[in-house]
C-alpha cells in the first residue's frame, strides 16, 4: 500500500477520537447556532490563504479581545499587531469588513440565517462564493468544514493538492482551480475516502497532522 495512504489510515485509527471530538466541536458550533463564531470562522477562512492559520487565527482572536468584530474597520484592523501575520493584510481587512457588513445589522449578526436559506452546503459554498470578496471554492469549504458542515466536501490547497498526488489521486497538482477542475478533484477526494473508510472533513486534519504534529482549524 501507498505509504502516505498508510500513514493516513494509521492515524486515522490513532487519533479518531481526539479526531471526532473536533470534529463535533466543529459542529456544535452549527447546531448550537452560535452566530458569533460562525462570523469568526467567515473572517478567519478570509484571512488564511497564503497565510499560516495560527497567525490567521491569532489575528481574529485580537478582534475579539479588542470588540473590533462587529464595529472595526479596515483602518483599525491594521492598527493590531497580529495582522503582520497575514498576507495581503491591507487587501483582506478590507474584505473582512465588507463580508461582515453583509451579515451584521445594528449589531445583530444574521449570518446563520443568511447562508441556511440557500440550502444545503454545496449550495451554501456556490453563494459564499459569489457574495463573499476574497472567498473561492477552497476557502468557502474551509469556513463551512469550521461550522461543522464540512461532512462532503473537499478543501483543496496546494498542501492537499501535493498529498492528493502521493496518494495517486489525482496524477498532478494543477496549475489552476476553475470550479468545474475544483468539483472534478473533489469527486476523486470523495471516492477515495469511500475506499479508505476516512472521511472528508476528517482527510483535512489528518494531512495538517502528518506535516505539523498537531491538529488546528
């Protein structure tokens, strides 16, 4: 057998509780209706590309500290110090202000609402995609894996995209995602995790945890 398919097998069955405990932690978030994390993980999953999550992360968690989540603006989002950490800085606190305008009113945040009444994930992702500045397909599927709705679907960065090909499949890491490229690997992603009995919000953690040791977002 593939030794990265191996490896994934292995700590799939090694980890699966700590695994499924993050997994729920991840739903609860959905079922619970918490409102004010699903808008965390929308301003996180803006901030991640061609960023490292944990400055990402460390970055949201200051908005919150300081209440600059509901009120903030992209002038005073680049007054913390923890936006050094994300790439495109300038760009993206532009952008979390605009996706946050979308779904907060006087203060009351509607995101729930807004992005349930599309239907379910997969037609959730296509609206996100349309709507939300600086969200493709890879970091729509990050923020709805992150509120638990991540059950069938694929989040396709490079890093995945590498050990996909170890894997063997998919045979090259493409050039560029288009989302019909973006749906056609995701099918494989799919039928590969029905083969090894690992499932697809579960795919993403393990990798992350083969490379970094540990598990993150």
């Amino acid at each position: 057998m593939n030794r990265v398919i191996q490896d994934v097998k292995s700590i799939y069955s090694q980890k699966k509780r700590i695994i499924e405990e993050k997994l729920k932690g991840f739903r609860d978030i959905w079922e619970q209706g918490r409102q004010n994390d699903i808008l965390h993980e929308l301003i996180f999953c803006i901030f991640t590309p061609q960023s490292k999550a944990v400055n990402c992360w460390a970055c949201v968690e200051k908005m919150i500290k300081e209440n600059l989540v509901l009120c903030s603006t992209p002038a005073s989002l680049l007054c913390l110090k923890e936006i050094n950490g994300v790439r495109f800085k300038n760009k993206k606190a532009v952008y979390a202000c605009m996706a946050r305008d979308k779904f907060v009113k006087n203060k009351k945040i509607t995101i729930m609402e807004t992005i349930k009444a599309e239907g379910g994930p997969k037609e959730m992702r296509g609206w996100l995609v349309k709507n939300i500045k600086g969200y493709g397909y890879k970091e729509a599927s990050h923020f709805l894996r992150n509120i638990g709705l991540g059950k069938d679907i694929a989040i396709l960065d490079r890093h995945i995209l590498k050990n996909l090909v170890k894997m063997g499949v998919i045979r090259r890491v493409p050039e560029s995602l288009s989302p019909v490229k973006y749906l056609e690997i995701e099918e494989k992603m799919r039928v590969f995790s029905e083969k090894t009995r690992v499932p697809m919000d579960a795919l993403d953690l393990i990798l992350w945890y083969r490379e970094a040791g540990h598990f993150f977002k």
